[in-house]
C-alpha cells in the first residue's frame, strides 16, 4: 500500500461482518409495485423461476409477493457477491476495539489516507448504521430489471449496517471490480505502527519504506 499506493479491492464476502447480506424486506406494496412484478414477470416467465400464467394482480391479490420474489432476491444478492469490489476504512484511529479487531491486537499498523471532500458520498461513502436493516421489495425489482438500478441497490446493502458496528464509524469504498490492485485517489500521510509490534519488526518494515516516506512528507510513529 506504502510503496504502490494502492488498496485491495475485496469481495464482500472476505469481510469479517457475518450479518452483512441478512437483511428484512418489506413486502408491503407501493404504487409502484405492480408495474415493476408486470415487468418482472415478462422478464421471467420464459424461465423456470415463474409459472408462464402468473400475473402481477395474482400475486398481490393472493399475497404471493414474498413467495415469488425468492429467486429474484438471491439473484442480487449473488450478483452482489460476484461483482462488488470494497475497501474498509474508518475515520478514527485511536479506537481500541479497532486496533483488537483488525490492527492484531497491536501487532499491526495504521495507514493513514486523505482523501478529497469531493469524492466523499461519490466513490468513499459512509455507513449508515440502523437499529435493523430493512429494504423494500422495490428496490430488488428495479434491480433486476434495470441493470443501472442494480449497482444503487448493492451499494445501499453494503453501506447499511446495524448499530452494534456503529462505534468503528466506518467508510466505504465501492468499485464495479473486485480481488484487484486500485491506485489510492488521496494519499498516505502518516503510518502507525502497534504498541505490540517488535523492535525487530518495526526495523525492518521501517527500513523498506523509509525513504519513500521521507520523501513523501509521510510520517511514521510508534505507539
């Protein structure tokens, strides 16, 4: 990350949140519920995924909504999986419970980066954190008909968690790729090694980007 000035661009499901695509939805139809299940129907029916004479006024009617839409949900969710690439940050440095749970107790390091107010809420988004994570139905059936819809649904699955993650005051950020290199659109400004980390080893990491830290008014400290 130092030398190149790059992220790692994960997959959703490297992440450590267990919970990150368990979520409710509320099936509770709006005004445009039946036009988005028609359009979906259309779409679907020539599949094994609905009946060929299913319509939408039946499915409401006879509060199959829930029922029919299984497949669908889980085409997103996979597709969200397959095709999301993300990169964890936080706005804070200083939080014990973040240098336990991703700094190895002390044994690791925190790398600093600023990045430009412009592209907060644009390519780096903060996570909403909510007392239980609910999308309407909608949001998925925009999504599988609309592929310019689907990346706004995958990215407000991946920028809401629950509150119990609140105190990590996490950002976010979202890429069409994933499991690749991605040069940093800020720069590194500081690195933070543990209080555990050994003499030894601060030595020698140290030594391998001292001089491109110098020479890129980086710091380097040792808790």
């Amino acid at each position: 990350m130092v030398l190149k000035n790059t992220i790692w661009c994960a997959k959703p499901d490297s992440l450590n949140d267990d919970d990150e695509f368990k979520f409710k939805l509320d099936y509770k139809p709006s005004s445009f519920t039946s036009a988005l299940l028609t359009q979906v129907i259309m779409k679907y029916r020539t599949t094994n995924y609905l009946p060929l004479l299913l319509s939408a006024s039946f499915v409401l009617e006879h509060n199959k909504l829930e029922e029919i839409t299984i497949p669908i949900i889980d085409d997103v969710i996979n597709n969200c999986r397959n095709t999301i690439g993300i990169v964890s940050f936080s706005i804070t440095k200083t939080d014990n419970n973040l240098w336990n749970e991703y700094g190895g107790k002390g044994n690791g390091v925190c790398i600093e980066i600023n990045i430009p107010d412009s592209l907060i809420n644009k390519s780096y988004w903060p996570v909403h954190y909510v007392p239980e994570k609910i999308f309407h139905i909608d949001s998925f059936l925009e999504s599988s008909i609309f592929k310019d819809r689907a990346y706004n649904t995958y990215r407000n699955i991946l920028l809401t968690k629950t509150k119990r993650w609140e105190q990590e005051e996490e950002i976010r950020f979202i890429a069409n790729r994933q499991e690749v290199n991605l040069i940093l659109d800020g720069y590194i400004s500081e690195i933070t090694f543990g209080t555990h980390v050994q003499t030894d080893t601060l030595r020698q990491v140290e030594g391998n980007i001292i001089n491109h830290c110098n020479a890129n008014n980086i710091k380097i400290i040792k808790l």
